[in-house]
C-alpha cells in the first residue's frame, strides 16, 4: 500500500449547468461517478468538482457557477487523492448542508494560471496540505475573502486555520509517558519545514517539562511505509529499539509497526507507538496504534463559519486572522 493509491470513499458529486467547462474525473480520483442529486431528498449542499488545469478559457465563460445564484463559494484544492484535504472538504459539506449554499471544488493550487474566471464567486476556502506550494500573493490576489485550511507559512490577504502541531506532539509524548515508557524517540521524515519545527518543539518542550532528557530525531527518506520498515529494521539489528515511538507521519508509523510485528517473538520488551494523523490506516494494519488526529474536519466546517462572518460584514478584512484546531489523541490499545 502506498500513500498516492489510498484514496477515501467520495462523497456523492451532483453536477448541475457547466455550460463548456471541461470535467476530468483524474481531478477527483479513481471510480468517482458524476451524478444529478435525485429529486425528492432533503435538501443538502451541492458540490461539483472541476478540473480546470490547462482550461481557464472554459472556466471563464461559464458565467455563474453551477447556474445557481446560490454558488457563491469555491473550495480551492490542489488534489483529492489527499486524505486530509477529502476530510477538510466533508466538514465544509456538513457546514453547507445548513444553509442551502453550492459549493464549487476547482484544482487550481500550485498551478501557473492566471486568475480567469475565479470573480464570479464571493468567497473562497483554500485546502492545503503540509507540501502545498502557493504563492504568497495569490491569495490576496483574488481580491475576495480567503480562508486557507492548513499550517501555510507567509499567507497574505487570507483567514488561516492551522493546526496546533505542537500540541499535538506533546499529546503523544505524554500518552507514551503514560505507557510507561522512558526511552523515548522521535522519528520524521527529512525536511525543514515549519511544521517539521513545531513537531519537534512539541517532542521535545514535552520531555524538557517532566525533565527528561530528550533525543534529537531520527529521519527517514520519505514519508512510506517501507521507509517505516527499514527503519525499524536498522534500529532491530543494531539493538537501539527504544520502549516509546513519536512518528510524525502514520505512513511510516504503519511500516514501523508492521515490522514489530515481524519480529515479536525476538523483541525482548513492548515498543509502543504513537503517529500522527490519524489516518484510516491505523485501524486497517494490525496492530493498530494510537495517533494525533488533525480533526480536519473541524476546520473544514470551522472554515465556512468564518468564511460567513467575512461575507456578512465585508467591511472586516480576512487578511492576517487565525484561528487554531486543537487536536486529539485518537487512542488504540
């Protein structure tokens, strides 16, 4: 299994008037069907999803979204195959539902495009990952409320939503204290990003705290379950395995764990392990493992309430706001 082919269950997908926009269903994933709402259900927010990468001259002369002067909101995606951003954009849905809107998914982050098309809506919820790049101006560019969804450095001109990563780790470093443990290690996939940092600070604030020495992290080539296995592999055979595991990424958490449970009968104590993410994983590969949950779709549904208050006093800038989501620590023994 690997990160890019995990794809969660889409949500139905009602399509309305597009006029000449083009569809591409490789903007939403594989086996997604496009499909008219049935008449005689309650109603409920309305989402269709465009691919418009390479096709701003279609978007453009689409006119009003969806035909409805009710789609007023486009949600800004880079890609659905994204586990977190499908969970930020069922909280939106669930937000929706209450209030009759339309929601339009357009693929447009991290494309080079002009900005064609994207006046005709009121305001925009922007979903991105810990690897999205986005230019710092683009956001301010559209000239509309902006909230962006995601732990985004140098964003102007938007609301932010981030993530309290770094409390987050302190949830796992404390959940592992809890166990027992008091060996206790952090292990992260290669990089310097800011919220690479946060975790760190978290890891390590949180031993610092209850004044016990604390281990610089380990890192791994990429963010896979093999890289997880190899891992746990190399620290096997070298006899470092430690009793406590803080893994930023369940995707190495999964294969650090599968490769425990290779070896139990030659382990001589318990490693217990704690990821972060929450992914659905963690509960498909046995055993499962405790993680930190984003609860992303808190801060989908938590986007379009802010979103509402921008749109109803237009007065008020969205620029330079924040709010935080607070996670949890999803327990599995």
């Amino acid at each position: 299994m690997s990160n890019k082919s995990h794809i969660t269950q889409q949500p139905q997908v009602a399509v309305f008037d597009l006029l000449n926009l083009v569809l591409s269903e490789r903007s939403v994933g594989r086996d997604c069907k496009f499909q008219p709402a049935k008449p005689g259900r309650r109603k409920r927010s309305r989402r269709a999803i465009w691919s418009v990468g390479g096709q701003p001259a279609a978007l453009a002369s689409a006119g009003a979204p969806l035909g409805s002067p009710s789609a007023r909101i486009a949600v800004l995606v880079e890609s659905l195959s994204d586990h977190h951003t499908t969970k930020i954009i069922s909280g939106i849905e669930v937000a929706a539902e209450k209030t009759g809107y339309e929601i339009a998914i357009l693929n447009v982050l991290g494309k080079r495009q002009p900005l064609i098309g994207l006046d005709s809506f009121e305001g925009f919820i922007a979903c991105c990952s810990d690897e999205t790049a986005v230019d710092p101006d683009f956001f301010e560019k559209l000239g509309k409320p902006v909230i962006v969804v995601g732990n985004v450095e140098n964003v102007r001109g938007a609301h932010c939503i981030k993530t309290n990563y770094q409390k987050g780790a302190r949830l796992a470093v404390n959940h592992l204290i809890d166990q027992g443990c008091q060996n206790i290690l952090m292990i992260a996939p290669a990089g310097n990003r800011a919220v690479d940092l946060d975790k760190y600070l978290g890891y390590r604030d949180a031993l610092k705290d209850l004044g016990k020495n604390w281990m610089e992290p380990l890192s791994v080539s990429e963010a896979s379950i093999e890289a997880g296995m190899n891992m746990a592999a190399r620290m096997f055979e070298k006899g470092e395995l430690p009793d406590g595991v803080f893994i930023t990424n369940d995707w190495i958490a999964a294969g650090f764990v599968k490769y425990l449970k290779k070896k139990k009968d030659c382990l001589e104590a318990k490693t217990v392990v704690v990821g972060f993410g929450n992914e659905s994983l963690c509960e498909i590969i046995e055993p499962g493992w405790s993680s930190i949950d984003f609860r992303k779709e808190v801060a989908g549904s938590t986007a379009l309430h802010v979103l509402f208050e921008h749109l109803g006093d237009l007065q008020r800038s969205a620029g330079d706001g924040l709010t935080v989501i607070e996670p949890v620590l999803a327990i599995r023994v």
